[in-house]
C-alpha cells in the first residue's frame, strides 16, 4: 500500500528527527520525513537563514513523493507557508504549531509589542557575542534563562540563534485551497493572535498544553496526527 509522504519542519531549537519525538510512530503509517533547514547541521558551522534555501529543501522532499503533508514548527512555519503558495499542488496539507508568521500579523497589538521588545536586539546581534545574544533572547521571547552554554553543540545552536532572520520580515501570504490546521499551546497571546488571523482565513485551530511545543503533549499529538489523516482519508475518497 502506497504511504502518503508526511514533512516535519523544525523551529529554531532542535532539528531534524529530534525536533519531532511524538510523532516519530507516523512512520508507521506514512512515508515521514524529518527535514533539516538550511545551516542546521550537527557538525557543521551555522550559516545565515535562509527562507528561499529551506523552501527549496521543503519542495524537494514533497517532489520526490509528488506530494505530501506538511507539519512545521515555529520559524519553519514561514516556508511551509511560502512553499505551499508557490507548489499548492504538492502540498495536501498544512500543519502549522506555533507558527512564527509575525508578517501576516503586524499591525495587531499582540503582534507589534513583541516586535517592539525584539526589533532593538535584533538591530545589534552583530555587536553581541552568540551566548549574550541567546541569554537575552531567550529573557525576552520565553522570559527565561538559558542553561549552561558549555559544549560544542550549545555554543553551535547559540550561533545559529544569533543568524536568524526577524521573523516579521518574511514575505507570507495566505495559502488559498490548503487544509491548514493551527496547533498554539495557549501560553502566549503572540500565537494566539497568529493563529486567530489564520482561523479567519479558514484555518482550523486547535489548542493543547504543551507552551510553545504543544506537539510534545499527548493531546497535541492527536490532534496533528487526527487532521493529517483526515485529509489523507478525504484525498483516498476522492481519487477513488
């Protein structure tokens, strides 16, 4: 029996495989794929980030499968939703948990405190060194401290933070014709904002505990895999 290709697409934290713990059992049912960004590398140096670098990495690996779901996490967000305008025929459905889509939002107020708190840290990332940067990041997105920054993967992943682009610079339109499900934790009224913008626009929304991985909970992790496979079943019905 022919799989339907599932794309998970990271955030900002851990990447590939390991940014999906819940949902590693999809693969028991769909051909899942648990992607890397651009400059996302366990070895490697981090490299800038790129929008137009991952959307590619993303059309890709729906290409090979001719098609597929996709579920994306915070900053991945952003190119799930370029990839999905720009290759809606490769795209069957969008996931989109936590979603970093500050440009759709932008003149709501939820929206235009936060850019209001992280623009100034953004403007002199380069004058900071990577472990000052991610300390106040983390104080000012999370309001939490990081942990010890002591090995060569932290000190890796606080580089790569500091690399990031605002996320309210992305060129984001709304995806005609895509089931789009919105997964928030409830914590924090930034995405509640986003996803109450897309909810407008047709998106289905969904709350589950978990703050700002609510796929990690259990809850959350049935509602990604319920809509996934109602999509599916709904596609199957009408290829039939």
């Amino acid at each position: 029996m022919h799989k339907q290709r599932v794309v998970f697409v990271h955030g900002l934290g851990s990447f590939g495989a390991a940014a999906w713990p819940k949902q590693h059992g999809m693969a028991l049912a769909y051909d899942a794929l648990f992607l890397r960004r651009h400059g996302f590398d366990a070895r490697a140096e981090p490299l800038a980030s790129d929008v137009a670098a991952d959307v590619a990495i993303l059309v890709n690996a729906l290409k090979d499968a001719g098609g597929g779901h996709v579920v994306a996490h915070e900053q991945g967000a952003i190119s799930a939703m370029v990839a999905a305008v720009e290759r809606p025929d490769l795209v069957y459905s969008l996931s989109l948990v936590e979603p970093a889509c500050l440009s759709l939002t932008a003149e709501l107020p939820a929206t235009a405190s936060h850019r209001a708190l992280m623009e100034p840290l953004f403007e002199v990332r380069t004058q900071l060194n990577d472990v000052d940067y991610q300390r106040e990041y983390f104080r000012r997105a999370f309001s939490a401290e990081t942990g010890e920054v002591d090995t060569p993967e932290a000190l890796r992943a606080a580089r790569r933070l500091r690399l990031q682009a605002p996320p309210w610079e992305a060129p984001l339109h709304i995806v005609p014709g895509v089931p789009t499900l919105v997964l928030t934790g409830g914590w924090e009224p930034l995405y509640e904002e986003i996803a109450g913008y897309l909810r407008e626009t047709g998106a289905l929304h969904r709350v589950a505990a978990g703050g700002h991985r609510p796929q990690d909970s259990i809850d959350g992790d049935r509602v990604i895999r319920s809509f996934v496979a109602d999509v599916g079943r709904a596609m199957s019905v009408q290829a039939s």
